[in-house]
C-alpha cells in the first residue's frame, strides 16, 4: 500500500482538534473583552466597543465582527460574558 500525505488542517479536520492558532487567538480575544467590559462604562475602551458605525459594506467584504466572533468564542467554550468579565478562563 502506498503512503498517503495529509496536510495539517486534513489530520485536524479528520481528529476533529482544533489550530493552537485558533485557540490563542480565542484566548487572546476573550481576556481583551474582559478587560474593555470591566472598564468604567465611560471609558473611550468601552464607548469604541459598542460604537454602531452606520452605512454599509462593500459586497465582497465578509460580514463578520468582533463582537460577533466574540458570542462565538463564548458559544463555543460556554461561557457568558459576565464570566470572561470576571476573569475566568
């Protein structure tokens, strides 16, 4: 039998484990979004986070945010955000 080359993402994808890239990113993100939300709630931290910014965009641009890809990340690990608030990891 011949031997068969996978790349990397093919074994994660088959093993079902995910990127350590992945998941610093995630780690990175969420202790980031602890710190703004303990921020008092006049802080230019905490305003720019919840900033609505009006108009749209351009139709080749992917329609993901940060605070999107946040909900995710806690969707995933399930956790609440009262809980990244607090620290925990």
């Amino acid at each position: 039998m011949g031997r068969q080359d996978y790349t990397n993402e093919e074994v994660r994808r088959r093993f079902g484990v995910e990127n350590h890239e992945h998941r610093l990113s995630r780690k990175t993100r969420l202790r980031w979004f602890g710190h703004v939300k303990r921020r008092d709630e006049n802080s230019i931290l905490r305003s720019a986070m919840e900033l609505k910014v009006e108009g749209r965009r351009s139709v080749a641009r992917p329609n993901k945010t940060w605070s999107k890809v946040v909900k995710e990340d806690t969707r995933k690990l399930n956790i609440t955000e009262d809980m990244a608030e607090n620290r925990l990891q």
